[in-house]
C-alpha cells in the first residue's frame, strides 16, 4: 500500500495491512501524543488511529479524500486492530526482494525499512510492527496488552 508524508513517498506491506477504509470521523484524546490521530468507530468496534504524517513527518495528515486509513494488527491474529492513517493511500506496487536497498539502521526510527524504485521514485518501507513497538502498544491498550 503506498501513500505519502509530505513529499516523501512510503510504503505498508500488503500483507500486514487487513483492510483499507476512508477516513472516518475520529474522536480526540485529551492529553494524547500527537501522533495519535483519535479513536474511530469500525463497524462498532473501538479503534486508535495513529497518524503516519505526524509519526513520519511531524505534522498532522491532510484531511483530503485521498487520505484513508490501514487496518493492522500488531501482534497478529486476535490482537486489537490499530488505524494507520495516511495521505494519498491510492495504491499499490509489487517488488522483488532483490530490488530493495537496504536503508540505515536508526535507534530511534526502527520502523524505516528498505528503500525501493516505483516508477521512478524511492519508496520507502514501514514496517507496522516496529512503528507500533511495545510502548506505543501499551500506551494504545493498557496493562497486559498481546
């Protein structure tokens, strides 16, 4: 899935992302980071939405109709579902292993992975489950989260 945080172009591993929606309406947290876009109501069911343009760039996601949100799960199968919120999420592209470059290793940034040619333009990987480490997941579900 790819999408956009200001000019930079990113990708989401299709195979981590459950569903794609539109941007639903999101309630705010008082006194949450501000990366956390707010809560939003899927099909009855509780959601956080963290805003990659906030994560990635540091500034909220344009509220546009191409922005839409990926459903993830954490730690897989039965784990509470996490809103990944991005702009320009319109679509697709199919890379080999071989065409990845591997990127830096940041500490404080292990959720950037390889960096891939699109048509001409570099794409860098998110890896879900590195930008949602335990921290952020016990921030997000509390005490005792999978």
């Amino acid at each position: 899935m790819l999408f956009q945080a200001t000019q930079q172009s990113y990708g989401l591993p299709a195979t981590e992302v459950l569903e794609v929606i539109p941007r639903v309406s999101l309630r705010s947290v008082a006194g949450a980071p501000f990366w956390l876009a707010g809560l939003g109501n899927v099909r009855g069911q509780i959601v956080p939405v963290v805003d990659l343009a906030a994560r990635l760039a540091e500034r909220p996601a344009a509220a546009a109709l191409s922005s839409r949100i990926a459903l993830v799960r954490r730690a897989g199968p039965g784990s509470p579902l996490v809103g990944l919120l991005a702009e320009r999420m319109t679509g697709t592209a199919q890379v080999a292993a071989q065409q990845a470059f591997r990127t830096l290793t940041l500490p404080h940034a292990p959720y950037l992975g390889e960096v891939f040619l699109e048509d001409g333009r570099m794409i860098q990987l998110i890896r879900p489950n590195d930008l949602l480490g335990e921290d952020i997941e016990h921030l997000l579900f509390g005490e005792g989260s999978p």
